[in-house]
C-alpha cells in the first residue's frame, strides 16, 4: 500500500477562539500548511520556488468537521492521493487528536498553474512528469 503524508501540529493558543476551541478557520490554514509541506517535502516543490513562474490553487474543498481540537492537544495531518489528471490533483485528508479520534475529514482540488510574467494570465499547466511520478506514489 502507498504511504501516507504525515506531519504533527500542536494547537497553541494562535488557533483557539473564546470558547478555547480551535476556530474553524485555523483549522483550514492547518490544511494549507499540510499541502504546503507535502509539496516540499514530499515532491521536492516547495511553494518558494513554484511560486516564482507557476501557482498551485486550491479550486475545491471539501471539509467535515467531527470533533472540536483544544489547547494543547496534539493533531496528526495525513494527507493522500485520490486522483491525478493532467494538471489537477485530488488529495484527501485527515486530522486526529493524539487520542485517535477523528477531528476532521475532506479533499482538497489543487490545480497547476501556469503564471505570465505580468500575472495578467493564468493557466492550467500539465503536471512534469518527474512531478507526476512522485505525486502516483501517494495514490490509495
């Protein structure tokens, strides 16, 4: 079976709203940083370098949100692959407490993109296919 992309985040008090729960909207920068470091450490395309002729988009997003996270607790990120196309990828993801349970759960469409140099045009950009092999090995 094809690894999984996993990364540990502890919620600090940055994340958490009055109520001492992590506010939702923190949770989805948790799931951009996840994506952030799966590309850099997983495929070799950190955000710097892709950022300076191409972009990678998030288009759709699909979250679940099970269980609130507090202060203090522990998060597991995975993250895997559903679907590749030609430019577009479809990963899953999960966050868990460090007692197991299911915090949330979702999918993530990014697409690559091509940017002009004036920025006036963006475009779907096929994936390399050194990219594209690196991307199949987390396909589950």
């Amino acid at each position: 079976m094809n690894p999984i992309f996993t990364r540990e985040e502890k919620v600090k008090f940055r994340h958490v709203d009055f109520a001492g729960i992590v506010f939702y909207p923190r949770f989805l920068e948790m799931v951009n940083d996840l994506v952030e470091d799966f590309f850099e450490d997983a495929l070799d395309r950190p955000f710097s370098r892709i950022h300076e002729t191409n972009g990678i988009p998030t288009v759709d997003l699909k979250v679940q949100f099970k269980k609130a996270a507090r202060i203090g607790d522990v998060i597991q990120k995975s993250l895997w692959i559903i679907n590749i196309g030609g430019a577009s990828v479809v990963c899953g993801f999960t966050f868990v407490d460090q007692h197991q349970n299911l915090i949330l759960e979702g999918e993530v469409t990014l697409v690559n993109v091509a940017i002009s140099k004036t920025s006036a045009t963006i475009k779907a950009e096929a994936f390399s296919e050194e990219t594209r092999t690196k991307i199949e090995k987390y396909i589950r």
